[in-house]
C-alpha cells in the first residue's frame, strides 16, 4: 500500500529520501529554498511540497525575513526517531564486538607463521 501524499509524524516524514537530504542540508544551518534547490539539484515545488511535509511535523520551522523565507530544523523533534534506533544499539554493539574478535584472530594467525622461526 503506497504512502499517504501527507504524513503525520517524524517516522513517516523522514522514510522520504528527498526530506533525508532536506533535513541534512538544514543540520548545519538554516536555508531558503532556492538554497536547497541549488544544493540538492531538486526543482523549486518538489522542494516545497517536502518542506511543507517537514513543517506539519515540526521537523523545520521557518522564520519570514521580508520576502525570504528561512528554514531551519528542529532537531529536537526527530528524538522519538533516534529513541527507536538506539533500541538496536546493544545489537550492532554486540556485532562490532563479534567483528572485532574474529579481525583479531585472523590477524593474530597471519602473524604466527611469519614470527616463527624454523630450526
């Protein structure tokens, strides 16, 4: 079943690679639109329509500035996101953990043979 034109929180907001792209863009500073149209080589309304969607969720906020408008990101708001993904955190732990080992084994086996001496 396809996605709704308009979401209703950060999750489904953000599963939008073009938004992804917005939200990174606007992690470092506040951009107009024709900044982000620039940056991201996306025409003016897509960028729009996707800065619309990241409004309703509060992800950006946009400051009026005579005839400019500036966006900015609410970072604060992609906290229920980064909650969630830190629940698999103990998993990608344990599998760096894992890699770690067996990288150290191998390592320790290709180094064995060439320290020995043969007598």
């Amino acid at each position: 079943m396809p996605r709704s034109p308009t979401t209703t929180d950060a999750f489904n907001a953000i599963a939008e690679k073009r938004r992804r792209d917005i939200i990174h863009q606007l992690a470092g500073k506040e951009c107009s639109v024709n900044d982000l149209v620039e940056s991201l080589g996306v025409a003016q309304p897509q960028i729009s329509k996707h800065l619309r969607v990241l409004r309703e969720v509060k992800l950006v906020s946009v400051r009026r500035e005579g005839k400019h408008r500036w966006y900015s990101l609410n970072a604060k708001q992609l906290k229920p996101v980064y909650d969630w993904v830190q629940t698999f955190e103990r998993f990608w732990d344990h599998q760096l953990a894992n890699i770690k080992v067996i990288a150290e084994a191998k390592a320790a086996a290709q180094k064995k043979p060439h320290n020995q001496k043969e007598g």
